[in-house]
C-alpha cells in the first residue's frame, strides 16, 4: 500500500503537467494560467477561512471526542484538504480539491477515509448500523404469517386476546 502512495506522489507531477498541456492546447496558455490562478486563489481563501480552525477543532475531537464529534470534524479537515489541494497549481488537484468539496461526495470520501483508517469499526458488537439499501426484511418462517385483519396472538391461539370483546354489529361465523 504504501509502495503505491510513493509511487502516486511522484506521478502526479508528471500527471499534472500532461494535463496542464491538455487544458492549454484546448483553451490557450493564457486561460488555462488564469484558471490555475483563480483555484489557488479560491483554495487560499478556503484555507484562511477553515484552516487552522478545522484541524484544531478535529485534533481535540480526535483526543476526547467520541466517534460522531470525530466524523463531523473529519468534514472540517476534509473541507481544509480541498482549500489545500484547490491552492496547489494543477488541474487534478483541482478536480480532487472540487470534489470534497461537494456535500455527498465528500461525505462519501470522508467514509471511505475512516473505513481505510479503521476508525469506522466500532468496538461494541452489539450495534450494527447499515444505511437503508444495505439490508432488506426477511419474513421468518417460523412465525406463522398474520392477516391484517386479525391481531397476532387470536392466529397464534386461536381465540381472542382477553379484555376484548366481538363486534355485536358483526355476525359470527
């Protein structure tokens, strides 16, 4: 993993001027100078509003807060990643900086960050959270299956739950 993280770092200079190269043949040195500007200038300004902030709020979150106080602040430090990696020139650091800085894919990042971390396991077993399209309901076939119509124990015993009285309206069968 980390041999890839080295590998990375040191591509991503080569990347990013083959890309620079792309954006100017497409809308000249000019305007592809003036974009790479107007993001370090936009990244800058992220930075001085949630930089120092952010990473203070998330290492005192990280040091006595519990998981929830860690994730929001994790947010924070993902929106400082962004101001950071918008001020670096370049166009995919750029797009990179863009996408945290989108609501779901950041918060998706920020997930997919704590799981590699480990800081999405939880310790207790007991809890399982699982988001609506990650489980669906299994009907039991030990339990016998109940008409709307008739409460679960009047199926099950075949009588009426007690304190409760026919309908005189109704005819019995």
């Amino acid at each position: 993993m980390v041999k890839w993280i080295i590998l990375a770092i040191l591509l991503l200079p080569l990347a990013e001027i083959a890309a620079f190269g792309a954006v100017a043949w497409q809308i000249g040195l000019a305007g592809a100078l003036l974009l790479i500007m107007a993001t370090s200038l936009t990244g800058a300004a992220i930075l001085r509003r949630a930089g120092r902030e952010g990473i203070t709020r998330f290492r005192a979150a990280a040091r006595g807060g519990g998981i929830a106080e860690v994730e929001i602040a994790g947010r924070q430090v993902a929106t400082v990643l962004a101001g950071f990696l918008l001020f670096l020139p370049g166009f995919l650091t750029d797009i990179a900086g863009l996408a945290l800085l989108i609501p779901p894919l950041r918060r998706r990042l920020v997930t997919l960050l704590w799981r590699q971390a480990g800081a999405g396991v939880r310790t207790d077993s007991s809890v399982v959270d699982l988001k609506p399209d990650e489980w669906r309901q299994v009907p039991d076939p030990r339990i016998e299956q109940q008409t709307p119509n008739r409460p679960a124990n009047e199926q099950r015993h075949g009588r009426r739950p007690s304190g409760t009285e026919p309908d005189h309206d109704c005819q019995q069968p």
